[in-house]
C-alpha cells in the first residue's frame, strides 16, 4: 500500500487556532473582501506550502453562512430518480470515500486587475486555494438512487439562503452540474478537508466538490440534490 507523503499545510507567521464564522474577528486571517456575507482571500505571503491551512483557505458566501444541526440534518436525493433517499451525515461517512488533492480558484480572482473595473468583489489575487478532500463520489449516491435516461443535469440546494438583490424573495442557494461532470469519479460530496470535518464556511456538514468544475462556485451546507430533466 502507497501512502501518502504529502507536504503538511502549513503558514508563517498565522494563529494555527480554528478561525471563526460570522463574525470574523479582526485581525483576521484571512484578507476581508466583505463582511455581510463574509468574502475573504488568502494571503499570499502567508503560504508556504502547495497545500493551504483550512484557517486560510479563501472563503466566498453567496449569503450568510448557516448553523447546521447535524443531528437534524440529512440529504434528500430526488427528481429524475426511479428511487429517491434521504441520507443522515452517519449514513454517508458509512459509504466508501476517496481522498483527494483540489485546487479552487473563484472565477473573479484578480477581478481588480481587469480594466475596465467591473462589478464584484475585488479579489488581488487570493481567491484560489488548495486542500485534501475526503468524500463520497457524488456518482456512488446518484447510482443507488437510480438515475433516470431523461436526467441531463443535477442540482444541488445549499441550506444557505437570502435575498439574490435587496427586496426580492428569499431563496436558497442553487446551482447545477452537467451529468457528465456529475458522474464523473472524482466528484465528490466532500465532508473533510484537510484531515478536519468542514468548516462552517466551506459547507459543512457536506459540500459538493467537482473538480472539472471551473467557477469557484460551491454550495454552502448541502441540503439536497435533484435530477433535472433536459428540455
């Protein structure tokens, strides 16, 4: 058996303590962008090592990070399934699982590089980051729930939510993969990082982790997934 020889995360000159969710106090490890929800990158001099410290990993909420009871919390797979099933965190750390090294770099770092400006958090630099994942292939869960042909994409809904722009109804965070992506086994429905169960504001209990995926974009604190129906 190969084992692993991995570099140890590591950072000059940081607290090695768990950093806090919301509220983030000052100083922070991490570089705030924003504060409401909380944006914040990696600081660069701060690396010293190709894998980065969860306390420094950058962190981009679409809206504020939520508390989760994991006692209370499960996983509801259903739509284009011949059988749905809900899945509490116990019955998913039981299934087998895959480690695995990603980098994510959010789709708008060194957004304050661009000329013209344009809208949205002005990342310099830090928005990428790269940790060891620990979860379920997202394809393990898709099979026993018996994907249907008619199935094209899959869709994932945070147990975070908000007002997209201000006054408009408030809906939970959702995005979607394409299935090819979905399936693919290096997909996974992550719930360690970096040797330590995820932290509030990488999604725990579980968060999906495609590493074909490009964006950046995750869900925060996974609450369900469903098979879409292509038009």
């Amino acid at each position: 058996m190969k084992h692993c020889t991995c570099t140890p995360a590591e950072a000059a000159g940081f607290t090695e303590d768990p950093w806090h969710t919301q509220p983030h106090p000052q100083p922070a490890t991490l570089v705030t962008i924003d504060s409401d929800p909380f944006v914040g990158e990696t600081p660069l001099t701060a690396i010293q090592s190709w894998l980065t410290p969860n306390s420094l990993y950058y962190a981009r909420n679409h809206f504020a990070t939520p508390s989760i009871d994991i006692s209370e919390w499960s996983l509801l797979i259903d739509g284009q399934v011949s059988r749905p099933i809900e899945l509490s965190y116990s019955d998913i750390r039981e299934l087998p699982s895959r480690t695995l090294p990603v980098t994510m770099e959010c789709a708008g770092n060194s957004r304050v590089d661009l000329s013209p400006p344009v809208q949205g958090n002005k990342f310099r630099g830090g928005a990428v980051s790269t940790a060891i994942w620990t979860g379920v292939p997202l394809k393990t869960m898709l099979e026993q729930s018996a994907l249907r042909g008619v199935a094209k994409e899959v869709l994932f809904e945070g147990a975070d939510k908000g007002e997209p722009e201000p006054g408009r109804p408030v809906v939970p965070y959702q995005r979607s993969l394409p299935l090819d992506v979905a399936l693919h086994p290096d997909t996974l429905l992550a719930y360690e990082m970096n040797g330590e169960p995820l932290p509030d504001d990488h999604g725990r209990p579980l968060s999906p982790n495609p590493p074909k995926d490009t964006d950046g974009r995750r869900e925060e604190s996974g609450r369900g997934v469903r098979e879409l129906q292509g038009k």
